[in-house]
C-alpha cells in the first residue's frame, strides 16, 4: 500500500471537502487546516473517504491532533504501512 503524499491529501480536500481559497498548490504542509479554510467536518469527509477507499480505520483522536496537512498525513500513513505489513 503506497502512503498518501501531498498531493493526493489535497485532491481528496477538494473532492471530498470543497476548494479552499488558500492556494492548495504551493507549500502547506505545516499551514493549519483552519488557515486552508477547512473544519473538523471536512477533514472527516476525507478521512471517511480514505478508510473506504484503503480499507482501515483511522485513529479519530490523533487525527483531531492533526492541525496540519504534513502531521495528518504522517497520522495516515502510519496506519497505512501498518496495514500493509498484515497483508
């Protein structure tokens, strides 16, 4: 199972959660989500989508800890490799 990057967390924002007026293009992986103009409720629109999509369950609390893109995606890929190395 390949880990999410960047830009796959920012297709799923904007699929999952609707376009920001920030420029999800440049650099924000350490931009808080709530700088992206996204809250709590699109963020688990997206980790809704990558549990359906990649088939594992995501650990609510330390993704709520996640104020960034980068820490959100170290949180994801975590679980990722995890799930990988069962298979």
């Amino acid at each position: 199972m390949e880990p999410l990057d960047i830009k796959d967390l920012v297709t799923l924002l904007r699929t999952n959660a609707g376009d920001s007026s920030y420029d999800l293009d440049g650099d924000v992986l350490d931009v808080p989500f709530a700088e992206l103009n996204y809250d709590s409720l699109a963020l688990l629109q997206v980790t809704g989508a990558i549990e359906r999509d990649y088939g594992v369950a995501l650990d609510e609390e330390a993704l709520e800890e996640a104020e960034t893109p980068g820490r959100y995606l170290e949180v994801v890929n975590r679980v990722l490799a995890d799930a990988a190395r069962r298979v």
